[in-house]
C-alpha cells in the first residue's frame, strides 16, 4: 500500500460525492493498492487496510472528542492507527452459528456485501450457506459471532470520563472518520489551487504536483 498524491485525493473525493461513504473508502483503497479484491474482502480487513492509508496519510495518531453517555462531559481521546497491526486475521472457514436448536454456517460479510444490503436480515439471507428465516435471536447471535471472528469490523475504545468516572465502550468508524479527513484536505487543496492560480496563473494539475512543502512556501509568498 502507498499513500496517495494530492490530484489522487481530489479525485475520489469528487468521485465519490454523494455515495455512500463505504463507496468512497474502497475508491480510496483501490487507488492505494490496486491489487487486492477490497470489496470482496471481509469488511475487518477493510478496515485494516483504512487504518493503513489514515496513517501514511495523516499520520497514526488519530484524535477525536466523544461526549459521556451518563453526565455529557465532553473528552478528548486519540487512537494510534498502528495498534491494530496487532489484530488477527479473519478465519477463511464460514462461522458456525448456534442459536438453540438453530444451527447455520455463514461467511463473513464482506464491504460488497454491505453496500448491497440494507438490514441485518439482508446480510444474514446473503451471507448464509443455506436458506434461513431471521429473527432477533438469530441475528443476535450471528452479529455476535461475526463480531468475534472478524475484531477489526468494530472498533470499540474503552474510555472513562474524568469528570463523573463513568466507564464506557465507544465505536470508531474508520470509515466516516477517514471520509470527513478526506473531505477537508480535498477542500484545503482546492483553496491551495485557487489561492497560487489566482496569483501566479499556474495549472490546477501543476500545483497538486508540486510536494506540500513547496506548495506551502509559494502559499507564502503568495500571501506577502
């Protein structure tokens, strides 16, 4: 995987507006490394390769404010990107589902899957190796399961609030939180193309070549 250049980024941002934001995540992943099936991946491996791309192109540290569910103080937290090297891989074998005398095997769901479905029950029926009604304690069950074999499909972070001590469990969405980076460098660079063609006259496609810091200082002397 290698990060992508300026002109990569404002192309799937711009490709990708008004979809899905899983849509965008994988145009981002199959720009930064075409060769692996990313929508036929299990969605934990997804989300690996996320975490990948956040760190070489922002950096591992993620931060982020979350609010407390009991009292509402708000609190900063950062999550190193890098961490989830340390997950392991998905099983490639179909999980076994036991809920009471209802016995299933299903895949994991991959980001395909996911774009294709809108309900639990929809993943389950095409996830599934063999027909099945769900109910609640199936897909219980089967979330459960999915959630066990595949860890880097959620990411939770273990917190507690340093205003009432009230622990809690909070999800990071590699997903939406990468969109909402992506959205803003795409809209810095579009200022940076407009400040530098305004004043020197240069092509969009020349200045998101140049390298940032070079960008950065004609920004400069641009603004004198």
């Amino acid at each position: 995987m290698r990060t992508l250049t300026a002109a990569e980024v404002l192309s799937v941002w711009e490709r990708s507006l008004g979809r899905p934001p899983l849509r965008q995540a994988l145009d981002l992943l199959v720009c930064a490394a075409p060769e692996q099936p990313w929508a036929e991946l299990p969605f934990g491996q997804v989300c690996r390769g996320l975490f990948r791309l956040r760190s070489l192109l922002f950096g591992p540290v993620m931060p982020g404010v979350v609010s407390c569910p009991k009292c509402g103080e708000q609190m900063e937290f950062t999550f190193d990107c890098d961490s989830i090297e340390a997950a392991p891989p998905a099983p490639a074998a179909p999980l076994r589902i036991d809920a009471g005398e209802r016995r299933l095997e299903m895949r994991l769901p991959t980001a395909g899957d996911l774009l294709a479905v809108r309900s639990a029950a929809e993943l389950l029926l095409r996830c599934a190796a063999s027909p099945v009604e769900p109910d609640h304690d199936l897909l219980q069950v089967a979330s459960e399961r999915v959630a066990e074999a595949d860890p880097l499909s959620e990411t939770l972070l273990d917190l507690i609030c340093a205003a009432c001590g009230h622990p809690w469990q909070a999800a990071l969405d590699i997903v939406s939180y990468l969109g909402r980076e992506i959205a803003y460098e795409a809209r810095r660079l579009l200022g940076d193309v407009h400040r530098l063609a305004s004043a020197y006259g240069w092509r969009e496609a020349d200045i998101l070549a140049m390298s940032p810091a070079r960008r950065r200082a004609y920004l400069e002397m641009a603004s004198v």
